[in-house]
C-alpha cells in the first residue's frame, strides 16, 4: 500500500508545476513532506482537502521528478492515470499532455 501512496502523491505533484529554479534541498524536502502529509488520504478516495490542493498547486517539480522511478511509474498507472489528472485539475492546477517527468508521461 506504501507503494500505492508514494506513485499517487509523486504523480500528483509532477504533472502540475512548471520547472523553478533555486529550490533548495530543504525547500525540496519541506514541499514533498508538505504533499504526502496533507494528500495522503487521496491514496484511499477521499477527495483532495484545500490543504492538498493548495500543495498541489505549490510544489516544484524538480522536487520530486527524480522519485519517479520505472518503479513508482508502474505504481502509477496501476492508480489510474485519468483519475489522478482529473484530481489535480480539481485542485485548480492545469495538467500538461505529453509532459516525461522521470519513468512517466502524462495522457496526450
């Protein structure tokens, strides 16, 4: 289930921001733990809190690109990659089409 999680909240954040540049490390690391906390109920179909929705809008993509994995990939479709862009677009973000961010695409 850990699995689960980790592929949805990574999908999650890295469909949505574009590239910033001079995040730091620790600004990295308080974004992704920002997002796990605050999403992880979404792992179990709850609908995204403002709180998720508003990380979702708010993390870097440079943070979290480098987790997706073929692993975390194959997680991720398993969720269901519609399902996931249809969420993020509920939390007020754009989804870009065809956008690669490690092992994933996102739909055309």
């Amino acid at each position: 289930m850990l699995g689960k999680w980790v592929g949805m909240l990574i999908l999650v954040s890295v469909v949505l921001v574009p590239m910033a540049h001079g995040v730091t490390p620790s600004e990295c690391k308080i974004e992704k733990n920002n997002l796990v906390n605050n999403c992880r109920p979404v792992i179990f179909e709850s609908n995204p809190s403002a709180g998720c929705c508003q990380n979702v809008r708010d993390v870097h993509i440079e943070c979290v690109c480098p987790y997706v994995s073929p692993k975390v990939a194959s997680v991720i479709r398993g969720i269901g990659v519609p399902r996931v862009v249809k969420l993020i677009e509920g939390c007020g973000r754009p989804v870009p089409r065809n956008y690669k961010c490690g092992s994933i695409t996102t739909p055309p």
